[in-house]
C-alpha cells in the first residue's frame, strides 16, 4: 500500500493511502485509484479517484482536490 502526506491551503495535513493495492507493470496503466485521505480534523476518510500516476502528482495539485471535496473541519 503506498501513501503520501500533503498539506492544503488551510494547513490541514493529510496523509493520503491507496484502497488496493498496488498493481504491476501494464497491469496498473491507464486504471483510476481510490485514495482515502484523513486528517485529524475531519471525522470521516475523505475519498479520491485519481489517476494512476497520483504518486508523482505534484502535491499542491492533490492538496487542492482534498480542499474541494473534504467537509468543514471541526474545530
């Protein structure tokens, strides 16, 4: 299972992990992956599908799609 930490723009970090795992080779190109990211702030795992290359997605850009679908934080 691969993961990654990246802070949005409100400073929230998240650390974002992979729901399957991994696929080799040919096997993995071109097929969508869902993300659940957390973050202490938020009650519930935020879901993503991303493309297959969202390890070596810039992490502002992944910063920002956490931000448009994740709640409200909870103070």
């Amino acid at each position: 299972m691969t993961s990654r930490i990246v802070t949005d723009s409100a400073g929230r970090t998240w650390t974002c992990t992979s729901e399957a795992p991994a696929m080799a080779g040919s096997d993995a190109k071109g097929r969508d992956v869902v993300l659940s990211c957390v973050t202490p702030t938020v009650s519930a795992p935020v879901l993503l599908t991303v493309g297959w290359q969202w390890e070596s997605m810039a992490a502002p850009g992944l910063a920002r799609l956490l931000s448009q679908s994740s709640p409200v934080p909870r103070r």
